[in-house]
C-alpha cells in the first residue's frame, strides 16, 4: 500500500466515533471531516498512538494519532494537536492510501 504524504487541516464535522479515547484522556474522534471538497468518513479505526514533545527537559502530549479506514475504502493517518494555537486548526491528515485491490 503506497501512502501519500498530505500534511493538511481537516475541518470535523457531524458526530464522533466511540473510540473510548475519552477514557485515556484522548480527544473524541470525529465521525466525518472536511477535506478541500469532498469528505472522508471514519468507517473504522485501525490503531490510535500518541508522541511526545520535549521542552526545556520535560516531556508533553503533543499530538494523538489515528489510523483510520475510510468509507470509500482508503486508509488514512489523523492527528489532533494539542498544542494548537487559538483559532488553529486542530485536526490534520498527515497521509492517506488509496483502497488495495
């Protein structure tokens, strides 16, 4: 499966996805988010990570990570930033794989 780098915010919409992320302090995955002019919906989460940033010798959440299976049958890698400025988008595609045949 080839995977293409995108790196480019994602405007949630719609409902979330019960992840039980709520319970490891992860935020609530969104259902369906916005890209340019179509929409990618969350048909199932493959995995879910976080990492980490060091800053002046302590270690902070930076990002929460997931690998999703879209309805149309790709496989794309979200993250939401924790450390978003105000009115940034939070919510990213990082890469995205076309369905295997």
């Amino acid at each position: 499966m080839n995977s293409s780098f995108i790196a480019e915010p994602l405007e949630p919409t719609g409902e979330f996805v019960d992840s039980g992320a709520l319970l490891e302090g992860a935020p609530p995955l969104p259902r369906r988010f916005r890209r340019q002019n179509a929409d990618i919906v969350v048909r199932e989460i493959v995995r879910t990570w976080r990492s980490t940033k060091r800053d002046r010798g302590d270690e902070y959440l930076a990002r929460h990570w997931f690998e999703i299976r879209a309805e149309d049958g790709t496989t794309a890698i979200v993250y939401f930033d924790r450390k978003a400025r105000r009115g940034a988008p939070r919510w990213w595609l990082f890469s995205i794989a076309a369905q295997q045949e």
